[in-house]
C-alpha cells in the first residue's frame, strides 16, 4: 500500500467537521485520506509532497459533460439550441466511430483531470452500438479518471419504417450487459447510470420504461430538460404519481419548470444539475440556481457540451455564480427599486456546487467532494505562486474568482497522481492530439459530404 503525505498546504476541505487549515497536512494511504491536520506524523517511506504554497482541496465533481464532444471542440459557441441539436445529433453524431468516442473520451478526461476535475459526470448520449459504449469506457478507464458513465441513446432522424427517437426506450438487452458485466463494481473507478430521454423528450411509455429499468438494477437515471415543449407535457405528474422519482433522478436545466412543479420534484428528492454558460447561450432562460437555493435544495453544475465553451470548472464555478449574482440584483432592482444591500451567494456556497453537491448528484457523496478522512483521496493542489494570485486573503474566493487550470499544479485520484508539477503523467499526449484532430477532421469531412449528396 502507498502512503502519500500532502504536507505544508492551504487546507480548503470542504468539510465542516474538519475545517480550514492555514497550514496543514493530508495523509493518504492506499486510495484513501486517512488524516488531515497540522503537523502530521508518516511512517517511513511515506512520498511526501510539498504543498507550501499551494492551496490543497478536493478535486472538482463536473456534474454534466457530453465528452464524445471533445473532437470537434468549438462548433456550437455561436449557436442555439435548436441549431446544435439539428447540426449535432441529427448530423455529426451519425458520422462518429467507436474509435472517435474513445479518443474524445480518453482527452476530455485528461482535460478535466489537467484543470482539477477528479469526478466526471459523463452524459454520453452517441451510443448506437454496443462498440461505441466500449469505447467510450474504455476512454475514460484509460484515462484514470472518476466517472459516473451515463449510458444514453442517440437521437438521429428515422428512416424509413424506423420509429422517431421519443419512442425508444432504453436497450434493456445492453443496460444488462454492462450492469451485469463491465459496470457491475459499484466501488469501481467508473460506474453506471442512464442517460435517459424523460418526459422532455419522449412518449410517457418510454419515460416509464425507462424509469422502471433504472430503479430495477439501482442505477441513477439523468435526463434533459431544456426548455422547449415537453413531449409529455404531464409526464413529471404521472411520475410522480407512480413513485418514480427520488434522489437517484436527475434533471439537467429544468430553467422552464413552473415554480410548484420545480417544489414538488425537489421535496421527492430529485437532484438537480445546472451549466449556465450552454443554457444562458443556448436560451434556456435563467439557470435554476437561486430557485433551487431558495427550496433547500443542493446545487450541482457542470460544463455541458464540448463543442461549445471550454470545461474547466474553474469557469463554470464563476460564470454560474455571477449569473446568479447577477439576477439576485436585478430581482432586487425591479423588486425594491434599489440595489442589494448584500451579496446573498458567498464564493464558499459556489465552491460547494463544484465539489460536495456535484458528488451528492452522482451519488457519490460518501466516496468524494470533500477532505474527509475515510473517503477517497481524490486531491488537487492549487499553486498560488502566479503573480495573478498573490496576496489573495480568502481561500475559497482565490479558487472561485481568481484561480484557473494554468494554477492546478497536482491531481491525486484515489492517491494516484496524475499530474505533477503542472503536467499531465499520461503518457503519449502528442499522439493522442493527432488522432483526436483526425478524428475531428474526418467527422466533419464525413459530414460535409454527407450534406451535399442530399442537396
């Protein structure tokens, strides 16, 4: 068993039981923390790291992320949603490999790891054939990172004689496959959960089927509710109605929700992810964040699609906490005709979205999200030597509104450093850039020709 000693850091641990340490140690042995305090003692061959000067936190939970994106990274940042979703599953989408997925999967992971993200939630909805679902696991397990696998279904126009994507259910025969095969560890590296369509999307017959095939084998189920007409539109209140949902559902957006509808599904426990640069570009309406807040309810977020904006959750952490400042205000202005008196979100809350509430999201809360003795050693050390961090005074605000991926000097999940001194441990990085880029360039290429023989 390795034993790690993280020593002389910034302790932020996200754990009120355990506290902020202006100085301090964390002890790691095997996958786990096994302490943190000031001074810790280590038993000899103990590899030290030398934290001063760093900030030592838990790694970043992104909370939603289509990482089959990676290979055509900035298409979307000038479209809306009805675009991106005729140019990219209905389009691009068709044209991708299982090879395609693995190597967009392989680099977004070592993306988010590179930037402090330990967890990832990947929404992986590009999975037409059982190839392209072993692909995309076998990027991520290559690339070392913690991931909640959400296995969804691709949505391209029907052919001929085929049914529209809303009334697909989920493939039992290849959810059993990997529930009771690769994904059947629960305490593994990567797990599994659905990416399923929900009432946003699909016929009540596959929000039910769908529902029912998730609570059978004990896996998460997450969907989309992007804000244009429900295909179900009383879907959520025949859901309910059948106990179909609790805390192991997930909503992604949800902005159109009415205000009793968004109550009723937060007091059944369903958990809520938020990415508020996609849903303020893509016009979903105001992010959900303040009126989750406002019923008690965690806030996760998450960086949403690769082929927009960029994913480190530095960004998505301060772009989804001054958009909430930002409202506040102007509910203030048009409420009271005068400016807040005070800031009513704190760096600290934001900070919390990025870690405990995303790991509470994926069901992981007991295992990641915080440095906590017993759970998993999943560590990042931020490096406050850059002249853009100097004589910062409060640890939470330096990560939420001045650090960013260039600052992240060391990655640990479960123990295992993945980056060091500012780079990346995988090996083969130039490789992998060549057949990412390749892999782009024949998408598209595939695509662009596809589109002129149909015009």
């Amino acid at each position: 068993m390795t034993h790690t000693l993280i020593k002389g850091g910034a302790v932020l641990s996200m754990d009120p039981a355990v506290g902020d340490l202006a100085v301090g140690d964390v002890l790691i042995e095997g996958e786990r923390i096994a302490a943190v305090g000031p001074s810790l003692d280590a038993r000899a061959g103990t590899r030290v790291i030398d934290a001063a000067g760093m900030i030592v936190a838990p790694g970043f939970v992104n909370a939603h992320m289509h990482t089959w994106q990676t290979g055509i990274r900035g298409l979307a940042a000038d479209w809306t949603i009805p675009q991106y979703l005729r140019a990219v599953h209905a389009g691009l989408a068709t044209h991708f490999r299982p090879d395609d997925i693995a190597i967009a999967n392989y680099v977004g992971a070592l993306t988010q790891l590179s930037a402090g993200t330990t967890t990832l939630v990947d929404w992986c909805h590009n999975n037409p054939t059982p190839d392209h679902t072993d692909a995309a696991i076998d990027g991520l397990e290559r690339a070392g990172i913690r991931a909640l696998f959400l296995h969804g279904s691709p949505k391209p126009d029907p052919k001929e004689g085929q049914r529209h994507f809303s009334e697909v259910p989920m493939p039992r025969s290849e959810v059993e496959r990997l529930a009771k095969g690769r994904l059947s560890d629960r305490s593994a590296r990567v797990t599994l959960g659905l990416a399923i369509l929900g009432p946003g999307l699909s016929i009540y017959e596959v929000c039910d089927a769908d529902h029912r095939l998730a609570r059978e084998h004990g896996l998460n189920a997450s969907m989309h509710i992007s804000g244009g007409p429900m295909k179900t539109p009383d879907g959520f209140e025949r859901l309910l109605a059948e106990g179909n949902l609790d805390r192991t559902v997930n909503i992604v957006h949800g902005n159109s929700l009415s205000d009793d509808m968004l109550k009723r599904l937060v007091d059944a426990g369903v958990t809520f992810s938020v990415t508020a640069e996609v849903e303020l570009q893509m016009g979903f309406g105001w992010p959900l964040t303040g009126r989750l807040r406002a019923l008690g309810s965690r806030v996760a977020i998450g960086s949403d699609v690769e082929t927009a904006q960029a994913s480190d959750m530095f960004t998505v952490t301060r772009m989804t906490l001054q958009a909430q400042r930002h409202a506040d205000a102007l509910d203030s202005l048009k409420s009271k005709g005068a400016p807040l008196s005070d800031i009513t979100i704190t760096c600290r809350d934001a900070l919390a979205w990025a870690t405990i509430d995303g790991a509470h999201m994926a069901g992981m809360a007991d295992r990641v999200g915080s440095l906590t003795p017993g759970k998993q050693a999943d560590v990042m050390l931020v490096d406050t030597s850059d002249i853009g961090l100097w004589s910062t005074r409060d640890l939470a605000a330096t990560m939420v509104l001045h650090a960013g991926p260039r600052d992240v000097d060391t990655v640990l999940v479960a123990g295992e450093v993945k980056k060091r001194g500012k780079k990346l441990l995988a090996g083969g990085l130039d490789e992998a850039r060549s057949r990412l880029e390749a892999s782009g360039r024949r998408i598209l290429g595939d695509f662009s020709a596809a589109r002129a023989a149909h015009a």
